[in-house]
C-alpha cells in the first residue's frame, strides 16, 4: 500500500493542512534527446477544504504533457463530491465533458464495423454524440452503421402496459421561459422529420396537427 502524508508548518510545529493544498503525487518522467528527464504525466491527489477532525474532502488530479510541450496539462478530475470531470477542473455532475476550443464529442466504437462515413467521426464509430452548434448549443445524436445495418433505432420497453401518462417511449417539447420551461404554443413546431438537406418531410405544431 502506497501511502502520502501532509502537514502544513513545520516538523517541530505542524499545522493544518488548508484547501488546495497537495498531499501526494505519482509522476511519470522520461529521458529526452539531451538528456533532460521531462514529466510525460501524473497524478496528483489534494485537499478540497480546509482539513479537520470531522472533514477531510479531497480531489485527485489526472495530468499528461502534450506533443510539442513539456508542461503537464490536467486532463481529467476525481472531485470530493465524487463527480468527473473530463476537460473540466469543476464538474457539477457525475460525468461531465468540457472541451474549451472544440466541441465535446463522446463517442462508442467497434473494431467490427467499418462504415466509412468519416467527415462525421472515425469509421468504427456506431453512436456519437457531439453539440449541433459551438455558439448556441443543442445536441446531437448520431447513430452509424455498415451498409447492411440500422443505424439508429429507439426502442422503450415498459413491464406493464403503456398508457397515456405512461408511454412507452416519451418525446417530449418545451420553450424556455426565464430559468423554467412552459409548453409551446398551438402554432409552435414541436416535432420535425427531415431528410439530410433538412427539408421537412413531417412537422408536427403544438396543437398536435
């Protein structure tokens, strides 16, 4: 078992170890062609509060050097509320990806399938799901598949039997309205099916017609 210890002051007089502060680290160095060793990545592990008899929050920190640097970058985070965070040093959710300059994409892939749509992601991607837009947001689910496969199919199964309140498969529409939501209005587009130019072949308005 591998085990850190940290306090603040001094041997003769130690302190409270206070918020942010670093108790342990693993760090990963290598050799370079002159001979200086350079960090390639690390862990580090901290404090998230100030440290005291009844409250010892903690954070751990996942750190890697990118290609043309030699100064670590953190790349992922392990908060005291046990939530992750991926690009993002202050997640509010379990699972949270935040990209500053990009669009965040998450992505599930196969080495079995090989569709060959590679302007939309690599050609072993089945599902990915990515922003519609990098300024105003809205997300985006896509499904691939080879040519002889579905690409996307949404399937709900219920154990008893759907009804009106209980559907099998829900989608619901709504508007913003100040932090809430409220319904659309009669002539308000809930639904569209369209085809890849974004023609719509099937609209549905909030009067259900």
């Amino acid at each position: 078992t591998l085990q850190f210890y940290r306090t603040e002051g001094t041997l003769a007089l130690p302190t409270q170890v206070i918020s942010s502060t670093t108790i342990g680290g693993l760090n990963a160095w290598a050799r370079s062609d002159t001979g200086t060793l350079r960090k390639t990545g690390g862990i580090d592990f901290l404090s998230d509060g100030a440290i005291t008899n009844t409250s010892s929050p903690g954070f751990i920190k996942f750190s890697t050097t990118p290609s043309s640097s030699t100064t670590m970058t953190e790349r992922m985070r392990i908060t005291s509320d046990g939530n992750l965070g991926i690009g993002d040093s202050s997640p509010d959710y379990l699972l949270e990806l935040y990209d500053a300059t990009n669009t965040p994409t998450f992505v599930l892939s196969d080495d079995d399938i090989a569709h060959g749509v590679t302007t939309l992601a690599e050609t072993d991607a089945f599902l990915h799901l990515s922003s519609i837009s990098t300024t105003v947001g809205g997300a985006q689910l896509t499904g691939l598949a080879d040519a002889t496969g579905t690409a996307l199919r949404l399937k709900g199964i219920q154990s008893s039997d759907p009804t009106d309140t209980t559907p099998a498969i829900s989608l619901v529409a709504a508007k913003a309205s100040g932090t809430g939501v409220v319904d659309l209005g009669a002539a308000e587009t809930v639904l569209q099916i369209a085809n890849n130019d974004d023609t719509a072949a099937i609209t549905v308005l909030g009067d259900g017609k």
